[in-house]
C-alpha cells in the first residue's frame, strides 16, 4: 500500500510535471478538500499559486482566521482574501426561502470568485486552475477532466476574453480519510484537517428567516460556545456535526438579568452520521447541553431560549433549511 509520504511525493511530482513552469491559482472554501489541494501545489510550485478565499460573511467565529493566518503560516502559500461580506447581505436582503437563499448565495460566490480570479489570471498570466476533487467525486461524474472556462463578463471591469484554464486535481486518487493524512503530514492545522462538514452557503441557511448582520452576529457568537464546548468535552470526533440554527422570526418571552425580555430560540441539532445520508440526534451528555445552553444565555443577549432537536435523518435533514 501507498504511505502518506511516498502519496505527498508521487503528487508533487505530477503537479510539477502537469503545471510546468506555468502558474494556477486555488479557490480556498475552509474546508479540508481545498486547503490539501493548495497545500501540495503549494509544495510542487511554490508563488507560482495564488490561493483564493472569498469572505461571503457566511463563515462561523474564527473561519477567515483559520484561512488567512494558520494555513498561510502552515504553507507559505500567497494568499489573496476577498472581503464580499457586504455584497451578499445585500444580495440576500428581503429573502426568506431556503432554495432561493442558497442560490442567491451560489450566484455570488461565482460572481466573486470569477472576477477574483480574472483579476490575479490576467496579471499574473495563469493557466491552471486547483480543484480538490476527490476519488469518490471522479467515480460518480463518469471520470471526466480537463478545462475549466471562467465568464469574465460578470466582471464589472469587463475583460475582454473568457479565460481558460488547464484543471490541476492532486487529489483525484484520494478518499477522504486519506487526504486528511496527507493535510496532517503537510503540517496543516487540526482545525482543518478534521473539520466538520459545514454547508457552502454557511450560516445564511441556519438563520430561519431574512439575513441580516445583526442575526448573523448572534449566530455567530451562540455557534462559537456550542463548538468551544464540544471541543471541550472531547466530542468533536464523535459527532457528524453540530448545526446551531436561529430561530430568527420567533420570539418567546423569558427572564434575563434585570428582567423580561423577548429574544429568540436558538436550536441544538448534534447528529450522528456515517456519510450524511441518513443521521441520529446524538445523545449529548446532560452536563454538556446545560453547560451551552447556559453559556448561550449568559454570554448572547438576544438569545433568551436553548432547544434541542430530537428528529433523525430521515424525516429531519440535517440542517433546517
Ligand atoms: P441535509 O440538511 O440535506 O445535509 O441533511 C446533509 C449534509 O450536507 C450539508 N449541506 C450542504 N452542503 N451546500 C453544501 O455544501 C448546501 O447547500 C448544503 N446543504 C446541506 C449538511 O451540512 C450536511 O452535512
């Protein structure tokens, strides 16, 4: 069988053999598929990659920090961050449903990114464009490779000629498991490597109801003490994944501090999963969810009520929306 080492090896060298003296440029989304990709194209072709991240606003506590300062101090790889947060809250003003929200959210995220890369292609003249497709994604599309055409007429710039690029796959022999090997080996930091599935559209589908910065920030602070306290008890590995959803357009009345109030419910919905397909509440310790909710209580002002969802998969999804 092949050793972590001897598959990093054998892959720098045809990333080599493939991009040549040529430069490619890698979309980063947080996730661990994308940030082995660059990592190891990052080995075989040092600055000539240019690694992109796209600030959607979507992303939990911590997400663009991870990117920006703990993968870039990880790889030395060139990093170029576009901050779109405003662009897609105003994209997603007035909008409630979920289908429509995500392919609001999908729209942009082209948009962006196409324009991104136009920008760092045309002055820096790259061919190749980094995918992290996986082994199980190769099988289930038929096997197929090749180019990728990037519309330059989002572009509010108007260049003049679609650009087309040569596509780079390091990962395309790969299971999961065995890529996140390759990213521990690569040095990259555990928060990547075993990070949960987390969806694209982030947490714009785990606010029931419209989008906005402020139940955004409220999201994003009661997510970050459910994960700081999963963390803690050790149960990261354990669970599929925890979404913490906000119940935005319903209030309940409670007491907090000085008084009543009359905030919103945030739900728990820890699974347990082989592959997300089908999925059980996880059981979480009483101890565990007092200990959050509490926190969430104490430390979120708008959040006056903590619930648990009890549904499997199916009927349930996975996420609200
Ligand atoms: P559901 O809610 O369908 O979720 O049970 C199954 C898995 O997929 C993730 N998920 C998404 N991932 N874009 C993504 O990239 C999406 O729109 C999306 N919706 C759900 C979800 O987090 C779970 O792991």
């Amino acid at each position: 069988g092949w050793t972590t080492s001897s598959i990093i090896d054998d892959t720098v060298e045809a990333v080599r053999a493939q991009v040549g003296e040529g430069r490619a440029i890698c979309g980063l989304s947080g996730g661990v598929d994308s940030a082995v990709a660059a990592a190891l194209v990052q080995r075989a072709i040092g600055d000539r990659l240019t690694c992109v991240f796209v600030d959607h606003g979507l992303l939990r506590s911590g997400e663009r920090e991870q990117v920006e300062r703990d993968f870039v101090a990880a790889t030395g790889a060139k990093l170029h961050t576009v901050d779109a947060r405003d662009r897609f809250l105003d994209a997603l003003a007035g909008v409630s449903d979920p289908e429509q929200k995500r392919k609001i959210i999908g729209r942009e995220f082209i948009r962006v990114f196409e324009a991104a890369t136009a920008e760092v292609a045309e002055s820096e003249h790259v061919g190749y464009l980094v995918q992290g497709t996986l082994y199980p994604d190769v099988v289930e599309s038929g096997g197929g490779s090749g180019t990728a055409t990037i519309k330059s007429h989002h572009n509010v710039g108007g260049l003049p000629d679609d650009l087309e690029f040569e596509l780079v796959e390091p990962l395309r022999a790969l299971f999961k498991d065995e890529v996140r090997r390759v990213g521990a080996e690569l040095g990259l930091p555990e928060t990547i490597v075993h990070r949960q599935p987390f969806p694209g559209p982030g947490l714009g589908i785990r606010i029931i109801g419209e989008v906005t910065a402020d139940r955004l920030a409220t999201l994003r602070a009661a997510d970050a003490i459910a994960r700081e306290e999963l963390t803690y008890a050790g149960l990261d590995r354990d669970i599929w994944q925890c979404p913490v959803v906000l119940l935005a357009d319903v209030r309940s009345v409670g007491v907090q501090g000085d008084g009543r109030t009359y905030g919103h419910p945030v739900v728990l919905r820890p699974v347990s999963s082989e592959d997300a397909m089908t999925a059980d509440w996880t059981r979480l310790p009483y101890d565990l969810l007092e200990r959050i909710s509490t926190r969430i209580t104490n430390e979120v002002a708008e959040v006056n009520r903590v619930v648990l969802d009890v549904t499997s998969k199916p009927p349930g999804t996975i996420e609200w929306e």
